[in-house]
C-alpha cells in the first residue's frame, strides 16, 4: 500500500439535534454532530488531520476548527450548494488515497428554522441579486420559482403530471413515518399535496421542503484505521462533480440536470452501473428534484421519472428526505449519513433489504446545489 491508492472509507457518521431547536448556535449543533460521529467511529479527535464545513452566515472553517478544537492540516471549504458535501466528500476521498490526510471531518451546522423564527436572514452563497443573477431578481426569479419552470418545462416535454410528482412527496413522508428523528411524521395523501396553497406554479406548499435547524457530521479514513473503528467501513467506490450554470439563461435544457455528468463518472470510477444500486438519497428541496434526478443517474430513461417512481423500484430518501425528515440549508451532508447508516443496517423500520433478504450492498447519494447549478454524486459499499 502506497500514497496515491489507499482505500477509504466512511467509518462514522451522526446527526446533531435536528428539526425546532430553539436553544442552540450554529457552533452548538456542529460541535454536536462531529463528537457523535467520532464516538460512533470510536477513533480519538487526534487522529483527525483533515477538517471540511461550509456552515450558515459567517462560520468559515478555520472558524469551527477552532472551536471543536482541531488543528487540521488539510482543510476545505467548497461551497456549491446543497451538492457541496459530496463534492466535499470527494475531495477528502482524493486527499486520504493520496496520503495528504489520514481522517478528514466533514461537519455541517444551521439554525436556519431558528433564525427565520427570530427575523434573521443568513446565508452564504452568492445566488442573490449581485452579478448576472440582478437582470432575474426584478422578474421575481426566486430560487422557487427557476425549480418550478424546470418543472413545468419537464411536465410539457415529458408528460409528467402533477400527480406523479406528488408522489414523491408521499413517499417521502411514508419513509419519514418510519423514521423517529423526522421532522413531520403523519401520513399525507396526493390530494393533499395537490389541494395545499400554492407557492409557485406547479408547487403547492408540500412539493417543497421542510425548513429546520440541524446539523450532520461524516468521517472519512485510510483503510489503515479500519480495524480500530467500532462500525463496519462503508467504502467510498466512486464520486462525480459537475457545475452546470448560474443565470438560467446559460442553462441548456432545463430538463436535465448536471447529476447526468456527476452521476456518470461516479459509476464509471466505481465500476458499477446503476442498476446495481440497492439504496438512493436524493437531494429533495422539491419533489421534481427526486424525480429529473433519478433519470440523470441513470434509473430510468428521460422522461419516464415519474412513472418510476410510482412504480417504487428503488428505495429512496429512505429517512423522509428534504421534504419531511430535516432541511436545516445544505442538506448534502444528511444523504451520506443516510446512505451509510441503510449499508450498516442500523435503521430498524426503515432498512431497506436487497433482492436476497440481505442487507444492501450498494448506495448512491447525489446532492444538487442553487437551481441545479451544481451537482455531487458518490457511490458507496460495503464489504
């Protein structure tokens, strides 16, 4: 074994307190979430020498390096939306087989929910009214409303329904009901999901994500430290980014998203084809998100999301997802923790079980950013 060809792998994952959290900072839910997955890794904050966050407002990493009390030696701080923690993960991935890192801590905190509640608005993308987006923002071009027209453009295209797209949200709240860290638990119905207010056509209030507070952390290790974490690894077998666009007038067709690029090179450095995944998280600020994303993967051909996933051939967002389990901003981080924990079996009601009874062997987690400006894509195993 050698610098450049380590394998890696996932050896802790965690979520902080997540959904109203009233009483806690930014700091507060990530100091959270990073001591609960080195306790579930069960490997010492020393042995930590890589450090990744892109946290809410002004929490720059060298910031909450600080205060978890690390010196990291390498340090990234990529921000590209909600895909940024799998392209993060795949940096850390690169950084550990190349022998820069031993473990790298990916760390996520947002008191997002909170901060609305008290009449505080942060953020720390630039996807606002500055630069080329200022000649959108005096047309009411809100980041709703660019998903909404990828959505509609889909629907006229394709032939996608509303119903199809509901349920997406269905089933989101059907895997939350399971999960007892959801947010929203109780069973909806489409004609709920199509009868709620309408936010921007065709969006009705439950074809849009939750709004929380929460935080996640991820440990990533060389294979060396495997034997001395407490969990079975879950390897990092392939990864894929892409940047797409920024002004949707640079986008080409707002029916594919950039996971067509990001999804395909991460199964091709796998060396697994779609077919094979047992389990998908999918980055689910709206329900047309889910559905373009899993044809861009590569589930079903394009066109034929919707009826996909009416026909539930694939588990996915097996914790509720965006849309029901937490959506504290850049929701990334909680797809990986998801994923990891279907690959170890720790998810109880909700574990899904591949074709032979056994437990699956094969996840993907694939994070979009802005309006599909962005997207990370990571494939995931086990033994």
């Amino acid at each position: 074994m050698t610098a450049g060809n380590r394998k890696v792998a996932v050896v802790g994952v965690a979520l902080s307190d997540c959904g109203r959290v009233d009483d806690a900072t930014p700091y507060t839910l990530h100091a959270q979430a990073a001591r609960r997955a080195l306790a579930d890794a069960g490997l010492d904050r020393a042995l930590v020498d890589g450090f990744a966050s892109a946290g809410t407002g002004v929490l720059a990493p060298v910031e909450v390096a600080e205060y978890l009390g690390l010196r990291p030696t390498w340090v990234d701080s990529t921000s590209v939306g909600g895909s940024t923690w799998e392209v993060m993960a795949a940096h850390a991935a690169d950084a550990i087989a190349a022998g820069h890192a031993n473990a790298v801590l990916l760390v996520y905190g947002s008191t997002a929910r909170a901060d609305i509640r008290a009449g505080r608005r942060t953020g720390n993308l630039s996807f606002g009214a500055r630069g080329p987006l200022q000649f959108e923002v005096p047309y009411g071009h809100t980041l709703i409303a660019k998903y909404a027209m990828a959505a509609r453009r889909h629907m006229i295209e394709h032939g996608t329904t509303i119903e199809q797209l509901a349920e997406v949200a269905v089933q989101a709240r059907q895997n939350a009901a399971l999960n007892p860290e959801a947010m929203f638990r109780d069973p909806i119905t489409i004609d709920d999901v199509l009868s709620g207010p309408m936010i921007a056509d065709p969006f009705t209030k439950l074809h849009c994500c939750i709004r929380s507070d929460g935080g996640a952390a991820v440990l990533l290790a060389a294979e060396e430290y495997v034997r001395d974490c407490r969990k079975a690894p879950v390897w990092v077998l392939g990864s894929g980014e892409c940047v797409s666009h920024s002004a949707m007038s640079q986008w080409e067709d707002f029916t594919v998203s950039p996971a067509a690029v990001s999804g395909r090179l991460a199964f091709e450095r796998a060396g697994v084809r779609p077919g094979e995944i047992d389990v998908a998280e999918i980055y689910d600020a709206f329900t047309y998100m889910t559905l373009v994303t899993l044809e861009d993967l590569g589930f079903c051909k394009k066109g034929e999301g919707g009826a996909f996933m009416q026909a539930r051939e694939l588990p996915v967002n097996t914790d509720g997802g965006g849309l029901s389990a937490q959506h504290p901003g850049m929701r990334g981080l909680f797809l990986l923790v998801e994923a990891v924990r279907q690959l170890r079996g720790e998810c109880e009601a909700r574990q899904v079980l591949a074709g032979d009874g056994e437990l699956p062997r094969l996840a993907v987690a694939s994070g979009t950013g802005g309006w599909f400006c962005s997207s990370g894509t990571v494939v995931l195993g086990r033994a």
